[in-house]
C-alpha cells in the first residue's frame, strides 16, 4: 500500500462530493480523505502501489480543481 498527499483547492463538502464517485470508483484507491480543516485541502489517498501520483492530479484537474503533491 501507499499513501500519496496532495495540496487542493477542494474547499467544501460539495465540492468533496463532487469528485467523490471519480475517487470511490477508481480501481487503485483503496481510500480518500480531504482535510477541509487543513489550509491546504489536503487530499490523503490510501493505494495500490500501482497508482502514480500524476494519475491523481490529472483525474482532479479534469474536474476543475488546482492541486499539487506533497513531499511525504
């Protein structure tokens, strides 16, 4: 398993619902979190180790959302 983290701009429930089904539908990620108490949104990803980190932001930014890895 891997954890991967990333900075967002998902900044309300709404918004956690809206790329909800995009992340509870992909085959990799095992489970997802967005912090919204977290000044940077963090989104915390629990997955298989074949999930790149570049597949995550991709997947978000085709929702309209800015985001960027954080170092571990």
């Amino acid at each position: 398993m891997e954890l991967l983290i990333f900075q967002t701009d998902i900044k309300s429930k709404n918004k956690v619902k809206s790329i909800g089904p995009l992340l509870n539908n992909h085959s990799n990620i095992l489970k997802w979190t967005i912090d919204l108490e977290d000044i940077d949104n963090v989104l915390r990803i629990e997955a298989n180790k074949n999930l790149l980190e570049e597949e995550v932001i991709e997947l978000v930014k085709v929702q309209g959302f800015s985001i960027k890895a954080l170092p571990d």
